[in-house]
C-alpha cells in the first residue's frame, strides 16, 4: 500500500500548469492536487493497531507530590504587543511574534538574549508557521507558502489552497524534513510533493504535529498528529491510532521520553506502541506539555515541572514558583512560558545556542558546520561520542566543521557546567540507488508473481529484470510510480513511499547500474 501519493506542483501563481516541463510542474488533470494512488493508510493484516497495548488503570498514576525538588531557571522577558500573538518558537528558543494590520502581519523575533532586531512583512495575515536556526523557518498566508532565511523571504509551489495549512514543521527547503498539516499531512521529496492518504473515514487531521521545536519526525520516521482527542502516528508507509494515549488534550513526541499526553488532567509517557506510565499532580491537572532537547516540560496550575529519566523537579525563579498560562517547545536548554502580559525564556543562565545544525532534522549533505553562542568559553563538544575542536570567531562565537559524515543518525551535543545542547541528525541518501544493489531487489520482490514482469510474462508486459527494458521505459516507469501511482498495483505488493523514492532517486540519477 501507498501511506503516501504524489500530488501536483502549481506553478507559482496558483493556476492551471502546462504539461510536465523544466519547471518541474506537471499536469495532473482532472486530480488537481488530491490524493493520487489507492492506499488507506489501513495497517497490513497482522500489524500493532495500537489497540493491543491497553489503556493504563487511573488507579496505577503515580502521584506527583508538591514536595520535589526545584531547579532554579533565569532568562529574559518581552511584553507583547496590543493584538500580538506567539507564532512559532525556534529550536534556539527564537519566539517569533507577530501582529496582524490591515495589509498583512508583521514579524518579529525575540530570543534568549533579547530582541534580535530581525523583522518580517506579509502581504496578507499569516495562517501558520514554523521557525527553525536563528532568522530560518517558513510561513504560510493567503498568497502561498514561503521561506525564510534572515531578510530573504521566497515563495515555495504549492499544491493546494493556502487557507488550508493550519501547521508547518521541519526545514520545507530540504527534501525529507519538512511537513505542511492542511486537509491532508503533505511532504516534499525528490521535488514532489507527497500526499499521506488517511484511513478510509478519517478526515485530515486538525491539530499541529508536535515534536520538540521545529522538528517533524523521531528517529523511526514517526510524526505524532492530534486529532480531536485521537492521537495519531504517521510514518511514510501507514497510519495508525495511539489508543493507550488518548483520548488527549496535548500531545508531544521525542525520542528522548517516546509520547507524552495529557488525558483527564494526567500525564500519559512512554514508548509509543507500549503501555504508558501515568502521572498525577498534587498540584492539580496538567494542561499544558512541551519539549526541548531532552526534557519533558509539564504545565500544571501554573506551576512548570520539568521531567527528565523519569524524575520530575519543578522550575522556580528566584525560589517562586513560574506563572504562565501556556507552554511553548524551545531549546537553548530551558522552555518559553506565555502569559497575557508576555513571554518569557527560563532555563539556565548561559544558554547555549546552536546555529547550523536542529535537533531531530534530516539533511542531505555530508557536511556539519556549527556555530555556537554561549558567554563561558569554557565549552565541550562531541560528535557521535568523541571530542571535537572548537575554534574561537574574533565575536566570541565557537565554531565545529568537519566534512564527509557517512549516511545514518549522528549525535553532537556541546556543553558546559550548567548547561547541555543535544542534537540528533540524520545525513540521508547521500549515494544514489543502483542497479545492481537497490533496483533489483525490488524487482524481484515486487515485480516478479504471475501475470506481472517477469521472464516469462506475457507479450504485453514488458521483463522489468532486464536493466536495458528500464532504460528504455525509463520515463514510462516514472510516470506509473510516482505520478498515477498505480505502479505496482495497490493491493497487489507492499509498495511504500521509501520504494518510491528509491526509484525516483535512480532515476534522476541518470539510472547507475552499479557492479
């Protein structure tokens, strides 16, 4: 089954495109973006619904008294503006705030080290956005989609009506990491656009994908999606409900502590297909979760918990108690408190910032330059566990490049005494596919049964085991995997978005035959 289909890619005024040309677009016909394909997004026969893990007795809550121990948290404050409103928090704990005026909103930005000076102006009101590394992220209006970068600001084709997006993660620039959440949850590869087919009676789903900030996906490729009450996990090949952790009020992933939800003012936690450990406050109902690096931030009565392995401390300034009335994902070590008088950061007293690299992202270079912003010089810093240099800029600033990061996840973390950074992130598909060790494979899995393309096949089907027949049907192939989608045939074999892409991958590689 296909848990994704490819849609269309408009030109860049929203119009009816031309046939398949160097801009990239193709036309689609009578689809107009919908979803293409014949999958549900149902799970195989014999796969975890989910169902199966139970949902964890009320009586089985551990009680999280008043009496824990506290930690001590600083940072700085900005009143928000008559009619401002938080837009989207960055993973280096970059607020940007925005306020909507006749002809569009305007943009700023706030961080752990106070107002950044960095400003942006929209044509028409801004329906959502993500931000990402220092001035980096990407806003939808009623004009379109559109990235960021410091002053740049550049339309993104899209395949559908911007009213719809209500939710953007990931880096939208870089195939593979990023997500836009409208009617459908929709991602970009290989400069498609791809459309996740949802389960026959569910309706797209409603409520941003929550990972720490800015993030899509954990390490499995799984994005959490809020619907309703129902809690969702979207992988590239199938969807499937979350039963034991719902139904929920707030719902954050991360590889760190797996999901966390609230249901009926508790806290859910744990490895998403497991039975998850319950929480209670003495304080009172949880109503508010969020996360950075890796910690688990819980809002309860106005109080702020934080959870890191399983223990719990609450947050304190100057010995009292946080007031805040909703909670935002942040890094730079601490969380973004929102009350009607303003936000805050709090978290330690020299924040480390990391520019160049984003906890939980896929990149498709091999290449790792980071910058990093912290007072202390008296910094550490690892990649995949082995200490690296730092170089020192004439600002202060450190700086980590290296070349040549082999494909899979890679860990750096940077810290000093009282204060960590981690990010995870993965290099991906860095070497194109192959003939010989990619494309036969799925050949011979998925092409091979009777009545389909093998040697002995009928006339009419051409032997899809020759490397010559893929040459010669090469853009044929193209068209029946990722445009009408209806190569191989639903139903018939397990085809995922991954196959897909391998595909498409060699193909725009110029069809390598490998040894």
């Amino acid at each position: 089954m296909r848990g994704w289909s490819v849609v269309a890619v408009p030109c860049l005024v929203l119009a009816a495109c031309g046939a398949a040309g160097s801009d990239g677009t193709i036309d689609f016909g009578a689809t107009e973006g919908g979803a293409l394909g014949g999958s549900t997004g149902a799970l195989e026969e014999g796969e975890d619904d989910g169902s199966s893990t139970g949902m964890a007795d009320a009586d089985d809550s551990i009680l999280v008294p008043l009496s824990v121990s506290s930690e001590d948290v600083s940072g700085p404050c900005t009143a928000l503006e008559d009619g401002e409103r938080v837009l989207a928090i960055g993973s280096n704990a970059e607020a940007w705030l925005a306020v909507d005026t006749e002809e569009g909103t305007v943009i700023r930005t706030f961080g752990v080290r106070g107002e950044r000076g960095f400003t942006v102006s929209t044509p028409s009101p801004v329906l959502a956005a993500v931000a990402l590394d220092g001035d980096a992220g990407a806003f939808s209006t009623l004009d379109g989609l559109f990235t960021v970068q410091g002053p740049r600001v550049d339309l993104l084709a899209w395949p559908a009506d911007p009213q719809s997006i209500v939710g953007l993660c990931g880096d939208l620039s870089v195939d593979g990491d990023g997500r836009v959440l409208a009617d459908d949850v929709f991602t970009r590869d290989l400069g498609q656009w791809w459309r996740w087919n949802a389960p026959e009676g569910v309706s797209g789903p409603s409520a941003v994908m929550s990972m720490q900030p800015g993030a899509c996906a954990d390490r499995s490729g799984a994005g959490y999606v809020l619907q309703g009450e129902t809690v969702w996990s979207v992988r590239s090949e199938f969807v499937e409900s979350l039963p034991a952790f719902g139904p929920a009020s707030a719902a954050v992933g991360h590889d760190a502590f797996g999901l966390a939800t609230i249901v009926g003012g508790a806290l859910h936690v744990g490895a998403p297909h497991g039975v998850p450990s319950m929480f209670s406050f003495e304080a009172g109902p949880a109503t508010g979760l969020a996360a950075d690096d890796d910690t688990l931030y819980v809002l309860v009565s106005g109080r702020v918990y934080a959870m890191r392995d399983g223990e719990f401390v609450e947050l304190t300034s100057d010995g009292a108690s946080l007031d805040a009335d909703l909670l935002h994902g942040a890094g730079a070590g601490g969380v973004v408190l929102e009350s009607p008088e303003g936000i805050c950061f709090r978290g330690p007293q020299d924040p480390i910032e990391l520019h160049g690299v984003r906890p939980a992202s896929r990149r498709r270079v091999p290449d790792l330059d980071v910058t990093i912003i912290a007072e202390t010089t008296a910094l550490q810093a690892t990649l995949d566990g082995a200490p690296v240099p730092l170089d020192v800029g004439p600002d202060g600033s450190k700086r980590f490049v290296t070349e040549g990061l082999e494909e899979g996840w890679h860990t750096f973390e940077v810290s000093h005494d009282g204060s960590r950074r981690v990010a995870d992130f993965a290099v991906e598909r860095l070497t194109p596919a192959t003939w010989a060790e990619d494309i036969v494979p799925l050949v011979e899995e998925h092409c091979s049964g009777a009545g389909c393309h093998g040697p002995d096949a009928a006339p009419e089907r051409p032997d899809l085991h020759t490397y010559a027949t893929w040459v010669d049907l090469a853009e044929t192939v193209r068209t029946r995997v990722a445009v009408t989608a209806d190569m191989p045939p639903s139903g018939v074999t397990d085809w995922g978005v991954e196959d897909t892409l391998v595909v498409l991958g060699w193909l725009d590689a110029g069809l390598p035959g490998g040894e």
